[in-house]
C-alpha cells in the first residue's frame, strides 16, 4: 500500500470514529438525560467524557492533518471550493464542539456531585444539558455536509 493510500484510510477512519463517536455519544447523553435518572445520567456521562477524549479528540486533530497532506499530495488547492467550503464547516463544527466537551465535563461533574450526594440535578445542570444539545445541531449538520463534500467534489 502506498502512502497515499494509507493517509487516505486513515483519513476515512478517523471520519468515522470522529462523526460516528460524537453522534453516538449524543444519542446516549440526550436520550439518559430525558429519564432524570441521576445515578444513570452520571455514569453515562462519565462514558461520553471518556469516549470523547479516547476517540473524537484524536479524530479531530487527525481529519485537518491527513485532509491537507492528501489535498497536496492530489494537487488540489484552496481555490477549490468544495475544499473551502469543508474547511470552513470543519471551523464551525469545532466551533461548536469546544464548548460542548466544556459542558460535557460539567454536565459530568454535577452529575457525579448529585448523585453522590443523593440530590436531583439543579436548574443549571439542565441550562447547560440545553445548551450542549443546541451546540450539537449545527454541529451534527455541518459534519454531515462534510461528507457530501468529500464524496461528491460539486465545485
């Protein structure tokens, strides 16, 4: 296998586990959120911190690096507009994601602390369980897009 090819499957990869990983991450934290069930919402965040750091961190650092060590080594450029426009949505759904993994530890935190301490989650665990999830939106659909870029090149 060439090095070319290599960068690409790691590319592809890292995709995966970067998109695949924080959707499913979402899917647990949104839906164990909707039981108020403290003990649960405690240990699933706990996982989504966890899988965060073990999977999406390194993901996202790989996408950009692989991304532009491919587009040289094809020859494409920055003119290209499909190009820019990945990039561009790659910016906002960091945007997005950086305060999320902020909230994320917070939301994990309060958790812990309240269940720990036998209490029900207060007002601003749920403020900030609203705002991760309004993150994620834009997120989720600028990810998304991405991909559509990736396959298809339209300009």
């Amino acid at each position: 296998m060439n090095t070319y090819l290599l960068v690409k499957w790691l590319h592809i990869v890292s995709s995966v586990l970067m998109a695949g990983t924080g959707f499913g991450t979402a899917f647990y934290l949104f839906f164990i959120n909707r039981t108020k069930n403290v003990e649960a919402i405690a240990e699933v965040s706990r996982l989504v911190v966890r899988a965060d750091a073990w999977f999406t961190t390194p993901a996202v650092i790989i996408q950009p690096l692989s991304g532009l060590w491919l587009m040289r080594e094809a020859g494409w450029t920055f003119s290209s507009g499909w190009i820019l426009a990945s990039l561009a949505l790659f910016a906002l759904a960091g945007l997005c994601w950086l305060p999320v993994v902020w909230l994320q530890l917070n939301l994990r935190d309060t958790a812990r602390q309240c269940r720990d301490e036998g209490q029900a989650l207060p007002a601003h665990y749920w403020r900030k369980a609203r705002a991760w999830e309004a993150l994620g939106y834009p997120a989720f659909i600028a990810v998304i897009v991405i991909f559509f870029l990736m396959v298809n090149k339209p300009f």
